[in-house]
C-alpha cells in the first residue's frame, strides 16, 4: 500500500554524519554506508556508519537498454585488461590472461546505489548456478562518492551483502575507463576467446541477460544446463521495485542537493543553525538544527538536530 508522510529524522548525538551525499528515495545511478537501516523515523548514524542516502525500495530505477529477446551474439570488442584495480577481495588478482577458456559476466557497481543493490540475488544465482559449467562473476567495484573509496567500507558491505565472487577494487575509475563505461550497475559479458558479447546497462532484463550467459557456456562447451532460468526472491534493498515512481534521488550535500526548503540560505563548509520548514510539499526536504553542509555531506553539529523530508513510498531506508 502506498501512502504520503512526513518523515523527520531526529539526531541524538552531536556532531553525527546524517548522511555523506545523499538522502534519497532512489531513482537510478547514472554517472549510493554500509547500508545502516532505518525504517521512517530513527536516529541519525553515527560517523563510523559513513551513512549515505535514504531511499524507498518500491521504486523502479531501471534504465536497461536491452532487446526483449536474444538476438544472434556478434562482438563488441576485446575485454579491456583488469591491472587498473587497486586491489582485490574474495580473490587473488584476475586478468584478460587469466580468464581465458572462462564466460565472465564484469559488473561495474557501487555499493550504495540502490540499482546495483537490486540486481545482486541474480549476480550471486548465476555465480553459483554456473560456476562448475564455466562462468565467473567479477565484480568491478568503482566509487561514485569518498567514502565508498574506503577499502574497509567496501569490505563491510561485501560482508552485509553476502558477497563471495571476486570484486576488483576500482577506487581510481581505471577499470570503468578501460571499458569507457558511463553506468552503474553496467555489466559486460565476455565469451572463452575474451570478446564482449553483450552488455546491459542498469536494472532489469535478467531472463536475456542468463540466456546470453547459457549461450556462450554451450559455445564453449558446456552441457546440462538446463532451460530455466535462476528463481529469486529478495527482500531489503535487494527486492525488485514497484512501478510506482514518485519520489527521485535526493542528495543533502551541497553540490548535488536539490529541493531544499529550510528558509536558510545553505552555507557551504561553514557551521550554521537552520530552521525546519513549516510545509513540505513531496519530495521537498530541510534541516532543523546546527549542521555543517559539505559538497557530499551534512554533519550535525550539536544534538537534537532534524532532517525533515516528504515522500512516496512503500518502505523507507536510511543508507
């Protein structure tokens, strides 16, 4: 069931992060700590909790390109080479070389972006469905924001996730550069001979993209694979979204923040003491409290601080 409220989030300890780049009832990632949870009203995370957007899980961000069949596989070029990876979790270093004679499905991601969130049960199916017939899955893990740079948040949210396939470590974009990549999720399926031969960008399409998978494990060899595709059923932030779209990405750091309506003019990088707004119409927000706006980032500066934010949705989050 769908329903409005106002939702006001009150900050209890002083000098909180109430969330590095970004609330948000997420839209899509085109270009969010591990995922500390809130439903509707609670207090703010602490700084350790590198908290990042709220979001409604009942939103459909899909902005996937794909056909609704599988048309016959050409080739999209070569797989770039994975050495740009700072580091690796969940496996010794990978390369072109050494996924030779493999089907590799590389998913460009981030782990606080909500589209890549819902597509991670059919990533983690797939990799377990058709590891023994050839497939690997390597996550290429590239930030949109700082705090997602941080090697230990990544390792936290590997661990949250119930992540176990190898992620690259793409801190400085170079794997995303390689493959001139523009998206998150975007995910790039690599044949035996190390030729893309199918790409998809954001949610969805997930019966092409297994049947693309099937395809190029029987090219090399592969049998016994059988027609039906993996069965899913998630629940959090990696359930499927409703088709009910009302509430957009909303970030509070200055440099992205929109729809902001404490009567304050926002101070960039400067302490300040905001008033939370009388009205809120949807999707409008405000502060309430002493708060120090950065470009990805709101701190709370003294307790009892608020954001207050309107929204549409089923279910609320804070991440």
């Amino acid at each position: 069931m769908k329903h409005y409220m106002r939702n006001v989030v009150r900050t209890l300890s002083p000098l909180a992060v109430a969330a590095v780049m970004g609330v948000a009832l997420i839209f899509a990632c085109v270009d969010t700590s591990m995922l500390t949870k809130l439903r509707f009203v609670g207090k703010v995370p602490p700084r350790e909790a590198q908290a990042g957007k709220l979001y409604s899980e009942d939103l459909d961000a899909t902005i996937g390109f794909a056909a609704e069949g599988v048309a016959p596989l050409g080739t999209e070029g070569t797989m770039p080479d994975l050495s740009g990876a700072i580091a690796w979790i969940n496996s010794a270093p990978l390369s072109k070389k050494s996924l030779r004679g493999k089907v590799v499905l590389v998913d460009i991601w981030t782990y606080s972006c909500i589209n890549s969130l819902r597509q991670l049960p059919y990533l983690k199916a797939w990799a377990a469905k058709y590891k023994d017939q050839g497939l690997v899955v390597i996550g290429v893990h590239t930030p949109e924001f700082e705090f997602e740079k941080d090697r230990g948040n990544v390792a936290n949210a590997l661990r949250e996730l119930n992540i176990t396939y190898p992620i690259a470590i793409d801190s400085n974009r170079a794997v995303w550069d390689a493959f001139n990549n523009q998206y998150w999720p975007a995910d790039y399926i690599v044949d035996a001979k190390g030729q893309i031969r199918y790409h998809h960008f954001g949610e969805g399409d997930y019966d092409v993209c297994e049947r693309v998978i099937q395809e190029l494990l029987k090219e090399n060899g592969a049998t016994g694979l059988g027609a039906d595709p993996v069965s899913i059923s998630a629940t959090g932030v990696e359930a499927p979204p409703s088709r009910d779209l009302q509430s957009p990405e909303t970030y509070l750091g200055y440099r992205r923040a929109e729809r902001f309506q404490s009567p304050e003019r926002v101070a960039h990088d400067s302490p300040m003491v905001y008033t939370e707004p009388a009205e809120l119409s949807l999707n409008q927000w405000g502060l309430g409290g002493a708060w120090d706006v950065g470009p990805e980032s709101v701190v709370l500066q003294a307790s009892n601080g608020k954001i207050e934010f309107r929204f549409h949705a089923a279910t609320f989050t804070w991440c």
